[in-house]
C-alpha cells in the first residue's frame, strides 16, 4: 500500500459553516434499539479531476474547535459530503453508485490496488467509481487516513462503512472490520461526521466466528459513541444473504451437475437481498431520521427460502430434472474438529480452521433475526426491502454466467 494519498474529485464541496439542531428528534430513539426498517501522506496530495476540473476546497480550513452540533440534514443533498470507504467491494460499489444518483456529494476511499486480490488498477478504480471523489489512502493506517482526509480540506458530514475482510481469516477480520473500521470512525468524527452507517451482518447475531465478534465490537463501539456525543448517530444494518452467496451451484446445475446441500436441505433458511436493493437501503440510512440510532436486519422480498428450495427453483428454471446431493453437516463437525487439533500443533492453521467455521455456520444458521430465548430464527421478523427476487437473479446467471459475481478468497462471506 502506497502511503502516497491521492484525491481525485469532481464536485466535493467544502461546509462552510457547521449549523445547530441537527437531527431534533435524535435524542428520542433509543440507543441500540432492534428495529424493522422503516417502511416502514502522506506527504503530499495530488488533485485530480475526472469530470468538470471544479474542485472545491475549503475556502478556508476546517477549524477542529467548530461547535460540534451541525445540520447536515438541513443542507441541499449536493452539499452533503458522504465518505465510503470499502467503496471498491461488492456492496460498497453499489453504494457509491446508489449515492452519486442520488446526488450526495461521495467521497470514496480506497486502494490503489483494489479489488479481489487487488486486480484492479487506479484507472480500473477511478472508473469504476464514476461521478465519485476518489481518495486513495490506507484505512488501516489512522494516520494516514486523517492525513488523505486532512488533505481534502472539507468537512465530513457522513461516513458509510462498506468494509469487510476479503479473506475472512482471524487476523485480517478483526484488521479490517473491527481494526479499519474504528479508523474510518475515528478519522470521519475528527472532520465533522455526525451519522455512521454501518454495513454489518445478520449473522452476528449469534456470534461464533471472529469476523463476527469483531464486527460486533465495532457495533457496540459505534452505539456507545454516540451514547456519549448526542450530536452523533448511527445506522447499523445487518442484511441476510446476498444474492452472490447463493448463485454458487447455477452454472454447475445448468451443466448438469447436482446441487449439493447439507443435511435434508432445510437446516437454514434467509432472505436473500440484491446489491442495488441493499445499497438503495443503505443509502436511505443516510438521510431517513427513522432509521437514526437502529440496528437494522433487512432482507430482500418474498419468503425465506431454505436450500432445498432454492435448489428446487434453480433445476425448475434450468428445464432440468432435480439432483440433489445431500451431505450430513457431521462431515464438517468431523473436519473442523480435525482442523481444531491441527491448529494447536500448526498454528499458522488457524485460518483453515476458521474457513471450516465458517463452511459450517452458513450449513446450518439461518440468515433471519434469531429470537436468542426462543433460539429460533424467523422468516416473519425478518423485514423485507427492494423488488429484485433471487429467482430473476437465478435466471439472469443462467442466461449470462456469474460474472461479476466473484466471492473472492473466501466463498461464504
Ligand atoms: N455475502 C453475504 O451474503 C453477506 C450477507 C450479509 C452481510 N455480509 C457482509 O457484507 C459486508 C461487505 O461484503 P462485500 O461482499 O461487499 O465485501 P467485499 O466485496 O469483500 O469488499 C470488502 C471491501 O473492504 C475493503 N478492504 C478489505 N481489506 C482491506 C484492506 N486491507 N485495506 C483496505 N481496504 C480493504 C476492500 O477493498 P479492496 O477492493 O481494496 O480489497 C473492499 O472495498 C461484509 O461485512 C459481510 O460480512 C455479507
């Protein structure tokens, strides 16, 4: 990682002044309160423009001492400067998207090398970001990162976390979505940010892998800051599957192989959601006071669906005859037991380990709001959101393959 701090902008607007009364009714929501979703240096910096050459820097730099209460719901959305970082990964790109058509003012963070495996190249980014404020620096580096957002001269009004280990290991999770995360926190609030949206996971719920726990001290993290800085809120949304997730086994059936699940098929069940469904839900954070100071499951239309089902729609809209295979969940308790023992001698083993936990969890957890008395997930507490089904989705990659659609290191997460 270059710890060179690049800035790429097109419109981003400096706030000139902070005003008060920002989000009148904040102090009425309850701090972490589980809800439906409402329907209810770096040394140097270069500038450069990918569209109108009308970059906008502060008129004058930001005063740290500012009062902190400010309006940014008040300003036209124009004005409203939004940082995403984990801009480049798959949600976060609809995100970006979803905000710049909104016509927020997005300032988008990344790697100079992004994407799975870093493939992609700074123009490959910057295009794939259109109509973004590309700032190249290094979220995992909080002095690097208040440098680049030093260096932009604006104010934050609000910070969008897309982030997200792409490994899903047990140091690189709590590097990236606790570590990282707590950076863009940190580094947003000492520029102005008043509202952080996190995108998060439903699955944390009922925390049993690290990616999970780290997540969850991040949550907590986030909730407790705005508990002491009543001017500061957060939007914490936790969604099921993507659609990515499940289109694994299309291209297999559509070849005629079978659809492979565990047990009889019916261990899990969720609701998966599109990437623009759940970017336009994200992007609703921003603004909607209804969705201040919440934790947010949200799942995409219709009715949870079970694997057996999804494999049922797939050979149904394959014109194929059904083929499943059915594996007892006990092979992977074997295999993780395995990996368990291993680990102890081999240390370096621990991500195998935690890859077979991973595997396991999603076998047989439910990607649905989880009832921790009860200890069962539900289909109807589970809010839906959007209009894209997973049985289009299915159609779509059956006609164009998976492109685009890469899970990178990890396939589950
Ligand atoms: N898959 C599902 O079904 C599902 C369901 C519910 C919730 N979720 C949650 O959704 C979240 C986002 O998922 P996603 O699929 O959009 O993730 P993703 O595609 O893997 O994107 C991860 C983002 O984090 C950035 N990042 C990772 N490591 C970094 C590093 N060392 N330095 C700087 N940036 C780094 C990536 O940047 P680069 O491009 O530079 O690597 C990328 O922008 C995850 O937290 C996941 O748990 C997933």
């Amino acid at each position: 990682m270059s710890t060179t701090s690049l800035f790429y902008t097109t419109t981003l607007n400096p706030s000139s002044t902070f005003k008060t009364n920002l989000l009148s009714s904040h102090h009425h929501f309850n701090k972490l309160q589980l809800t439906h979703a409402p329907f209810s240096f770096p040394l140097k910096t270069h500038f450069h423009s990918t569209k109108r050459l009308s970059l906008a820097a502060a008129a004058s730099p930001i005063s740290l001492d500012t009062p902190t209460k400010s309006s940014f719901r008040d300003k036209p959305i124009k004005d409203i400067n939004v940082l995403v970082v984990g801009s480049t990964g798959y949600i976060g790109n609809f995100v970006v998207k979803e905000l710049v058509n909104r016509g927020f003012n997005v300032i988008a963070v990344c790697r100079e090398q992004s994407g799975i495996r870093g493939k992609n190249s700074k123009d490959v980014t910057l295009s794939k970001l259109n109509g973004a404020n590309v700032c190249f620096s290094d979220v995992t580096n909080l002095d690097v990162l208040e440098k680049s957002l030093e260096n932009l001269g604006v104010e934050i009004d609000v910070v969008v976390s897309c982030l997200a280990s792409r490994t899903g290991g047990v140091k690189d999770s709590w590097k990236i979505d606790y570590d990282a995360t707590k950076n863009s926190l940190l580094a947003g609030k000492k520029f102005g940010a008043k509202h952080f949206v996190l995108l998060s996971a439903i699955c944390v719920q009922k925390p049993l892998l690290e990616f999970q726990r780290a997540k969850l001290k991040f949550e907590g993290e986030l909730v407790e800051e705005s508990e002491k800085d009543e001017s500061f809120s957060y939007s914490i949304v936790r969604p099921t599957a993507f659609f990515k997730s499940l289109g694994g086994q299309v291209e297999l059936v559509k070849d005629g192989k079978p659809y492979v699940m565990f047990g009889d098929g019916k261990l899990c069940a969720c609701k998966p959601i599109s990437e623009p469904d759940l970017a336009s839900f994200i992007a609703d954070c921003v603004l909607k006071p209804d969705m201040v100071n919440k934790v947010l499951p949200i799942g995409g239309p219709g009715k949870a669906l079970t694997p057996l089902e999804q494999g049922e729609m797939l050979f149904k809209l394959a014109g194929k005859k059904p083929f499943f295979i059915k594996v007892p969940i006990e092979i992977m308790d074997f295999a993780i037991g395995v990996l368990d023992s291993l680990v102890k001698i081999f240390p370096s083993w621990e991500d195998a380990a935690e890859f077979g936990k991973i595997g396991r969890y999603y076998a047989a957890e439910s990607m649905l709001v989880y009832d921790p008395e009860t200890k069962e997930y539900s289909d109807e507490d589970t809010p839906s959101y959007g209009k894209d089904t997973l049985e289009d989705f299915f159609k779509r990659v059956l006609e164009e393959g998976m492109a685009g659609q890469e899970l990178g290191e990890q396939t589950f997460i």
